[in-house]
C-alpha cells in the first residue's frame, strides 16, 4: 500500500515537473513587411529596426512567405552557449 502511494506520488510530480519545464519557455512575436526571405531566415521591417529570424524545415509556415507581404513570427529566445568568467579579484588596500 505504501509503495503504491508512493509511486502515486511520484508520478503525480514528474507530471507537473514536466508540463511547468515545457511551459517555462516564453514566447515572443515581431509583425512586419518581409523584407527578405531565405530558407535559413525570414528578415522584417519593424519600426526602424530590421529584425532576422532564424528559421529551419521544423518552422511552422502557414501561406507563401514573399518580400512585402505582412507576416507576424512567433519565436523563443534559446541559448546556445554561455561561458562563465571567473570573477575580479577585490582591489587590495594599501
């Protein structure tokens, strides 16, 4: 009986572990004119800004993607390397 609650339990937490580790990535959008499309990047116009997104062959498409044609992009911000400094030395007083 005690096992079986156990494993319940379990469960029960690698479940919400698994849906709040899926969840934590926010997305962002950025609507504009296309100003280039490659099938590495889309490049749009906002503002004054020209923003390129990377795509690849698992980017959702819906429609033609064409220079001038209005589109909003859903992206995530992902990390592809950090590097860790080692930290300054305190300054020492005379």
């Amino acid at each position: 009986m005690k096992k079986t609650l156990a494993l319940a339990l379990f469960l029960v937490l690698i479940s919400f572990s698994a849906g709040y580790a899926l969840a934590a990535t926010k997305t962002y959008q950025v609507t504009g004119p296309v100003l280039e499309a490659r099938p590495d990047a889309i490049v749009v116009q906002k503002g004054t800004e020209k923003w390129e997104i990377a795509r690849d062959g698992s980017t959702k498409v819906t429609g033609d993607v064409k220079v001038g044609a209005k589109v909003t992009i859903t992206y995530r911000m992902t990390a592809t390397d950090i590097e860790v400094k080692p930290a300054a030395a305190p300054a020492k007083k005379k």
